[in-house]
C-alpha cells in the first residue's frame, strides 16, 4: 500500500496540481510508476548491502554500485512529475554503507 507523504501533499497543492477523471488516473499512474521503479531500485540496494557483508567483497566496488543507485533513484524521482508539480521529490542524502567490522 502506498501513503502520499506531507511533502508530497504540500507540493502537489502548492502547484495547485488539477486532478480528475482521465488525468487523474495519469497523475496516479507517474507516481505510482516511479515508486515503484524507485521500490525495485530500493531492493537491488538491499542486495548490495547484504554482499558487503561478506568481507572477501570489493567494498569500494559495492559502494560505487550503491551510489549509483541512489543517483538513479534521484533522477527516478525527479523525473516524477504532473502538471509541473513534482511527486516523488523530497530530498535526502546519500548514506555511505559500511559493514561491521
């Protein structure tokens, strides 16, 4: 199940953002496919994270990979857009993982 976040909310109704009927399902339609690209790309993440677990693993190769991926879910992300109000883009910052020691 997917929420709309306050941002979200707030940004959709500053840009006073028309929806109903057919563009309605359009608008409904960009957000829920970039969340759900942006939920895939979130997954393959996880994965990465659970490879540098294992010490024998090229962590800065992981990391790279990593950021990469927090790249492509900012584009995802900015890409999202309706009516030229953005629905996915909150902002946040990108997080360096490391494994225990």
């Amino acid at each position: 199940m997917w929420s709309w976040s306050p941002s979200v909310i707030d940004d959709v109704d500053h840009e006073r953002v028309i929806v109903g009927g057919a563009s309605g399902t359009a608008f409904i339609n960009v957000a829920l496919n970039g969340a759900q690209t942006i939920s895939d790309t979130l997954n393959s993440i996880k994965a990465k994270v659970v490879q540098a677990q294992d010490p024998t693993q090229d962590h800065n190769a992981i990391q790279n990979d990593i950021t990469a991926f927090i790249n492509q879910i900012d584009s995802l992300a900015a890409a999202s857009r309706f009516n030229g109000a953005n629905l996915l883009s909150g902002g946040a910052n990108s997080q360096n993982v490391r494994p225990r020691p």
